[in-house]
C-alpha cells in the first residue's frame, strides 16, 4: 500500500468513479468528465520509469500529457461509431465539436510521446538495434496508420456527413472501426514493453554495487556486477556473529522494486562452497532502487531474515 502502485490503481479507480458518475448526472456531466480524464492521467504519470527519466518534473508532466491526449481521442471513437447509426443534428455537432477538438489533441499527443520518445531512446540507431526501438516503431506505424484514417474522416467524410450525403455515416462508421482495431494493436504492442529495456537504461554504465546484511545470528554480503543490458551476477559470502563460515541447509534471495512497481522474484543461487553460494546471468527487468531480502534456513526450527536495499547501476 505504500507503493507507487497502490497509489496509481486508486487513482485508476478514482476516475473510473468520476466517469461512472458523469454517466448519471447530466447537468455536471462536462466537470466530471474532464476531472475523470485529468486523475487518469495523473495515475499513468506516478508509476512507471519513463515518468522519472531525463528531467523528472518535466517527464512527469509529459507522460500525463500524453495519457491525456491518447485519451480523448481514442476515449471518443466508441461514443461517434454510435451516434452515427442515427445521425441527426444533435450528433451532426457532436461530430463537429470533435471535429475541431481533435486536432489540438494530436498535437499534445505527438509532442508528449515524442519528448518521451526521444529521452528514452536517445539515439535513431537504437530504433533498428534494441527491442525497445524495434517495437516503438511498430506502435508508431500502428498509430500513423490510425491517424490517416482519422484525417481522412475529419477532411473528407465529416463534411459529407453534417452535409446529409446518404451513405457517408456508414463509411465514417467503417473507417472509426479500422482505427479503433489499429488502436487496439498498438495498445497491445506498447505492452511488450515491459520486458524490454529502454536504451536510456541499456547505455547506463555497469557498476560493482554491495551491501552487507546482519543481524545478532548471521550476516551475509552479497556483491553485484551489472551489466550494460541490465542483467547481473551475484555473490553471496555468509557468516556467523562472530565471523565464521556458515553453511546453511537452505537460502533463498529474493529482490523487488523498494517502490512496490517490481514484484519479488527468486535469483536461483548454486553452493559454490561452505558460505558461499552465486547466481549469474540474471536479468533484472528495470534499473530500479532494489529491496534484497535473504532467507537463510539455519536448522528445522531456525529461519534468519536479512534485508537492505542498493541499487545495481548508476547513470553516468
């Protein structure tokens, strides 16, 4: 409940609130509506790493931004396909309002995404030689594809619609839900980000980082080398009280994100010897500050809890 997370999911449901509620009271409809969107947007910004990369205020504000534009436009294509199946001159407005809105959210949509865009991948080789890229320009094909479409309504059906041409509604409404299966590609896409590294992250030095545990039965220092791509070996030395080697019939180290956004995960060590035990190649999935807990099974009816937190990399 402490996390970033928590805190992001209760303003998730907080703005799902504020929409349920615009649904059900017509004359504040407009005020609950927008608030609803701003929480979201305040929600996607707190939790996160691209929210506090580069400049971190600014970053913030630019992934709000962002979510707030994707928003609105991709939030409005269900309500026009379905007012489009009886297009009379309340929804002709509607259309119209939309219409003259949207550019402005494009606008703020591109140039959050391309800030956000270029602190993360810093360089356009890095579009063709990391996954991060390769996927960031699947997403932005998807969405340029779903742009065309939404121009070529506003420039050219729009008009035919609110004008009354027989069957330009049916067209608009075709054209709304191509763009919506393109969205809904690039929702899916954008996902996979969460098991690939941005550049940022990948061009972060490596750095040997330690941390020494203890409490009044054992201590252990454990010893990280992190590479560039994010993935580390590890060395654990465990001790007595009184600086003697412990060997153990079971130990477990388990990090997390000390913010609550990574869940805890086991790095599998192997015994190289008494007290001594390692784990290599383990890819850690964000350059986070870590909680490490050691689990350190003494006899049957004996268990020691070491914990600290460090961090594996430091930006240059």
């Amino acid at each position: 409940m402490q996390s970033s997370l928590a805190r992001s999911v209760a303003l998730v449901s907080v703005s799902l609130g504020l929409a349920l509620a615009a649904q059900m009271n017509m004359t504040a409809r407009g005020a609950l509506s927008s608030l609803s969107l701003a929480t979201l947007g305040l929600a996607f910004a707190l939790t996160g790493h691209a929210s506090g990369a580069g400049v971190r205020w600014l970053s913030f504000i630019a992934v709000a931004a962002h979510v707030w534009a994707v928003c609105f436009w991709i939030g409005a294509l269900p309500g026009l396909w379905k007012l489009l199946v009886h297009c009379g001159p309340e929804q002709k407005r509607a259309l119209c309002r939309f219409s003259s809105a949207i550019p402005y959210s494009v606008a703020v949509m591109t140039i959050a995404g391309g800030y956000l865009a270029y602190i993360q991948v810093e360089s356009s080789g890095a579009l063709i030689d990391t996954d991060y890229g390769n996927i960031l320009l699947v997403k932005l094909t998807l969405v340029a594809l779903a742009l065309g479409l939404g121009a070529w309504n506003r420039i050219f059906l729009t008009r035919q619609v609110v004008g009354g041409h027989p069957s330009a509604a049916g067209k608009m409404k075709i054209v709304i839900a191509i763009e919506i299966a393109l969205i809904v590609g690039a929702l899916a896409v954008t996902s996979l980000w969460r098991f690939t590294p941005p550049p940022r992250a990948l061009a972060l030095r490596p750095v040997l980082a330690s941390i020494h545990l203890h409490d009044p039965a054992a201590m252990a220092t454990l010893s990280f080398a992190t590479k560039p791509n994010l993935s580390f070996n590890v060395d654990l030395s465990l001790q007595t009280a009184d600086f003697n080697s412990l060997d153990t019939r079971e130990i477990r180290l388990r990090m997390s994100g000390a913010d609550g956004s990574v869940a805890a995960f086991e790095v599998p060590l192997k015994r190289l010897s008494a007290g001594r035990w390692a784990a290599r190649d383990v890819q850690a999935p964000c350059d986070c500050q870590w909680a490490v807990r050691v689990d350190v099974l003494a006899s049957d009816f004996d268990m020691i809890v070491l914990e600290g937190q460090l961090k594996l990399i430091s930006s240059k």
